[in-house]
C-alpha cells in the first residue's frame, strides 16, 4: 500500500490516542487529515506524500534559524558523539545558562529543564515556595503548559478563583487560581485589592501567542508591575513562546517591564527540549539544593540539547538578525492584509518580531472575547485552501504564526500571491 498522509493517520489512531502526541496536531480545529511530516529544511518541509510546504509555524516557535540549520545540525552531532547524557554537571550548561543572562538581564540566574510546562510548573512553585502564599492570577486566553494549576477557567464571577478547564484536575487545585481578563488593568487593581496580600504570583505572556496573537498595553503590564511589587507577588513572564521570538530579548525588551522571574522554551533549544525558568537571584535562591523548593530532572541540562540550543542562541546574535526577522513577518502581514482588501474580505493582521496574528475580523484584537468574534469558519477554509497551495499555517484559528530567518522575499511572496487566490474563492 503506498503511505498516505491518511494512511498514517489510519494507522496513528490505533496506537496513539487521537493519532496524535500533541492535541492541535490532530487538526480537530479544522477539520481534515493532518500532515505527517517526513523531513524539513530551511523555511519548507515535506510530508509523507512528497508534498512540499512553505512552514509558518516552524515547531511552534523553536525554528527560528530554519529548520536543519547546518551550525546547529553539527553542533548536535558533534555533541552527541561525546555522549547522549551523564546526569552530572557539564560547562556546556553553563556556557548556555551565561548565555541567556547575558541576553535577558532580568535574569540573574536560571535553571534549564527540557519543557516549557516544567517552566512554568516550577516557576510557579518557587513563586508560591518563596513567598508562602497559594493563590495565583493568570488571564484568559494565555497558555502556559498543562501543569494542574494552570488549567483552569474563570470561576461564575469575575474574581471568584477558577473552575478545571481539563478532567483530571482537582477542584482543590484550580480553587487558588483566579483568572481574569487580558489587558484589563482595572480588574487587575480589583483583584489585588480584594486578595492581594494572599497572591503568590501574576503568570502573563506578555505578547499573548496562544489565543492566535494579542498584544499586551503598556498600562496593563505596567499596572502589574507595580501591584505586584506593593503587595509582595512575583510578577511571571511566560515568555516561553516570545522570548528570542519578538526581540532578540524577549517581550521585556520591548515593553521595558522587568519581572521577577521568566520562563523560556522553544528557540532556547532550537528544536530539541530545552526551556528554563530564571530570575532575581534572590527568589532563584528558594531553589533545592540552596532552598526549600523541590525542583529537578534526570535530563535537564542534556549536553545534546544545549548544543542545539546554544549553536541557535549564538545564530541569533548575528547582526540585524531581528531587523531582518521582524521586517520579513512585517511583509507578510501587510501583504495578507492587502491581498484579503483586495479581494473584499474581512481580514486583519498583525506581527512583532517574528511572530504574526491572522485574524478574520475587521480588527486586531485586545483580549480573549475579542479574539473569539473572529470568522472562524472562514479561517478554516482559508487554511485548507492555503495548504492544498502548499503553505502550512497553523491549524486553527486561535495560533499564532511563526517565520524564520529563511523566509525570503520570494516565500513571502509565493506566499502572499497564493494567499490571495485564496482570499477570491472565499467568497
Ligand atoms: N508557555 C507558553 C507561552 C507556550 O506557548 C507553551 C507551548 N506552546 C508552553 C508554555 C508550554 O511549553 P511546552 O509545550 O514545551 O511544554
């Protein structure tokens, strides 16, 4: 039988629960049979049935270098013929750990795990170790990995804790978290006000990228700061998926709000499982073996994925690497946006760094309702269309997209010309 995208699918689903090991890989959103990807190269990859794709999500984030980088394939083999793992200290983790300081100054010290959900499952846990408190605040619409503690919606009233989004998930778990709205800096105020001197901790992205891609304000982020900082809470950046993505230092880079700790993933390991957690030293403290704040991991800081991570870290450092990034996702968007005027349709677009929102609405949105009022069935079509043209977007409408340092003017422009055949047959 000769392999099939469907084939494979067929086949997936009898050893793999939903066919899948990542839920939004299923293409549950939109419908259809996903893509099993065979190999990638630069901006393209190519699926099992030879078909060639231009890839705006470039693993989620991590491939910002394109995808089989020669640098970063080298480093890896380079490194993997020295050993796969020793689970005892190595310099490569601490050449990656001066790095990252090095780049992101909030950070004072850091600790390496191998995903960005034990980011932020650890980052919460030193939060609530260091400050002895339970409560935390999150904001609807923003990801942070599947720890218990961060999946959960808002409760019946607004600043009532919230309610598991997952089974599985104990009542008792999601009754610390509160979770209010994005960009909401007088519900923020609200909320300190009512429980302030019990919060642990604020959890943001501070360029949403998880419910398609939503700005933070500066008042909104600057509002944080400063409750956080009079009430004893530890202001979190999950910058997991924006960090080295919107500029060469993160969401903090731009909007010059400094948190208490950061967590990091996807480009920190250019493909293989690296993230961390870091910060002020005097919270990082709290840490085992120093502190009370259980936290470890028989892979983290593997010498295999830190070459990886640290053969990206130095790419990206190259100059005007994200001049260059930010203008080639500026031309796409601007040239979706364009194509989609040009044909009628209602259509908005937006990017930072090298990350972009595609939205069916008449407008960029600001929160998570808004994002909702988005033209989802269209989106869907349009996403169809757009992969039988051979440009992989993401699979929903509710992601955000992704461009590498090899999307050239020309894939940008195949790109946009096919996007707008597609805006003409929406209708
Ligand atoms: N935080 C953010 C902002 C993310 O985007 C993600 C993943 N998309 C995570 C945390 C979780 O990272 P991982 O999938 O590596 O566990």
């Amino acid at each position: 039988m000769t392999k099939t995208n469907a084939s494979l699918f067929a086949r997936a689903q009898q050893s793999t629960p939903g066919g899948v090991n990542s839920p939004v890989r299923a293409f549950r959103s939109v419908g259809g049979t996903p893509r099993f990807i065979e190999r990638a190269e630069g901006p393209w990859f190519w699926d099992a049935e030879g078909k060639r794709y231009i890839d705006y999500i470039g693993s989620w984030g991590p491939a910002i270098v394109g995808h089989a980088h020669p640098e970063v394939i080298q480093a890896v083999q380079q490194a993997a013929a020295r050993g796969l793992s020793f689970g005892a200290p190595t310099e490569a983790e601490i050449e990656m750990a001066e790095e990252i300081i090095k780049l992101v100054p909030s950070i004072e010290q850091i600790r390496l795990v191998s995903s960005g959900t034990e980011a932020t499952m650890s980052a919460l846990r030193l939060a609530r170790g260091a400050t002895g408190r339970d409560k935390i605040i999150k904001f609807e619409g923003c990801y942070h990995g599947h720890a218990d503690s961060l999946l959960v919606k808002a409760g019946s009233g607004l600043l009532t804790f919230g309610n598991p989004t997952s089974a599985g998930v104990p009542e008792d778990f999601a009754k610390h978290t509160l979770v209010l709205d994005y960009n909401d800096a007088a519900q923020l105020e609200e909320a300190f006000k009512t429980a302030g001197n019990e919060i642990a901790c604020v959890i943001v992205e501070p360029v949403a990228g998880n419910m398609n891609l939503v700005r933070a304000s500066d008042e909104f982020l600057r509002t944080m700061r400063r409750l956080c900082t009079e009430y004893g809470a530890i202001l979190i950046f999950d910058e997991v998926m924006s960090g080295f993505r919107v500029a060469r230092g993160g969401a903090q880079e731009l909007n010059g709000i400094v948190p208490d700790l950061t967590a990091l993933g996807k480009v920190i390991g250019g493909g293989l499982p690296v993230a961390a957690f870091g910060g002020r030293a005097e919270v990082m403290k709290h840490l085992a073996p120093l502190g009370g704040v259980y936290q470890a991991g028989t892979l983290s800081g593997n010498p295999v994925t830190v070459a990886a991570g640290m053969a990206t870290l130095k790419i990206i450092q190259q100059p005007d690497f994200y001049t260059n990034l930010s203008t080639q996702t500026r031309k796409l968007a601007d040239g979706l946006a364009a194509a989609a005027q040009a044909a009628g349709v209602t259509f908005a677009a937006d990017a930072i760094g090298g990350m972009f929102g595609l939205y069916f609405d008449a407008k960029v949105p600001t929160s998570y309702a808004e994002v909702m009022q988005g033209d989802k069935e269209r989106f869907n079509r349009f996403f169809h269309k757009m992969l039988d043209a051979g440009v992989y977007f993401a699979p929903s409408a509710f992601e955000a997209g992704f461009v590498s340092a090899q999307h050239s003017d020309a894939i940008i422009e195949e790109t946009v010309a096919a996007a707008a055949r597609a805006f003409s047959e929406l209708g």
